[in-house]
C-alpha cells in the first residue's frame, strides 16, 4: 500500500497500523486508530485507500473512533490532560472538540447522527451514557452496568454485555435505548468471541 501524510505531516504507512484499537466505516470511508506514527490517533480514509487524514488532535492519545451514519462526523475517546472523554471532529480533520466533560468517559459510537453513546467509569462501575452531537448534558441510559454497547441499524435497539446483579455475571441483551430496559437476553459460550 501507499505511505500517506497524516495532518500532522509525518508519513503514516497503512500497511503498517499497530495498536489498532477500532475501526468503523460509513459509505466509502473508514476511520481507525493506530500508534505508527509514534503516538495514537485517529485516522480517516476511504476504501480507495488514499492518504489518511489525521482526525484526532495531534498530542493527545486517541483510539475508539465511530463514523457517523450520515459520514460527517467522528468521535472518539481523546486522553487530553490525562483525562478521558468523548470527543467529535468533523470527517475533514477540522472542528475538533470535546464532546463530555466527566473525565472517564470511553467507547464512543455514534447510534445515528445525533447522538452518541458512550460508557462512563464511576466508582469502579461502568455506565451507558448518550450525549448529543452538539454538545449539553449527558444522560445516563440504564441504572445497569454495561460493558459493550452496540446499536442497530435502525438505532431501535442496543446490544449490550450488562452486569446482572443476582446471578453475579454478565450477560448479553437487547435494550431499549429509550428507558435502558432489557428487551430480552441471551447466553453464548465463554470462548466465544463478542457477538454483533
């Protein structure tokens, strides 16, 4: 493959991604983290494979990145000032920002394009939050403890791996995105990988 630029003008080679800490793709383009360049970022490009755009801040730790469905925007999780929250950048690199201010928020994913779900660390507990693109307050959508979050297509439903309380484990679900209810639940084997 072809060695590209990144924003911050050191050469990225795509052949050459370590660290991979995610990847997402909406239409043509696909956006991933990776430490080649010395430090991890967050980058975007296209399923042409060409040069990558830089899309995280050029100092800060990121990983985690998530497209928006309507390929505008990327969040993702920036270590700024040793503090872990959401963050969006529009697909071009431009508008970086911080999107939550709890300092332990991880996992980004975008459950369509204005509206981003994320996990929150709290007294050693995990939580599912949502905060909007545009920024404001963020809601906690279920009282359960959620490790993993993914969401449908349609954005009616998550996927979800949740602490249940009276049999001590976690369990996968469908819930509500509305109210954080469990729709229904099932088991896989332990030595299954996550399912999607």
């Amino acid at each position: 493959m072809n060695d590209g630029s990144g924003a911050n003008g050191k050469q990225i080679s795509q052949d050459a991604v370590v660290g991979l800490q995610g990847m997402a793709t909406a239409g043509n383009k696909i956006v991933y983290s990776s430490d080649a360049s010395g430090n991890a970022t967050v980058l975007l490009t296209d399923e042409g494979a060409g040069s990558p755009t830089q899309i995280s801040p050029p100092h800060d730790f990121a990983n985690s990145p998530s497209l928006s469905p309507d390929q505008k925007h990327v969040s993702y999780m920036a270590l700024h000032d040793n503090k872990p929250n959401v963050w969006l950048s529009d697909v071009d690199g431009t508008n970086a920002h911080q999107l939550t201010f709890g300092n332990a928020d991880l996992n980004p994913s975008f459950g369509d394009n204005q509206t981003v779900y994320f996990t929150h660390l709290d007294g050693g507990h995990q939580y599912l939050y949502r905060v909007s693109v545009s920024g404001g307050t963020a809601t906690q959508v279920s009282p359960l403890q959620v490790q993993n979050a993914q969401i449908s297509f349609k954005g009616d439903r998550l996927l979800v791996s949740y602490y249940d309380e009276s049999a001590g484990t976690f369990h996968y679900g469908i819930m509500s995105p509305t109210d954080g209810k469990i729709l229904s639940g099932f088991r896989i084997p332990d030595s299954a990988g996550n399912p999607s």
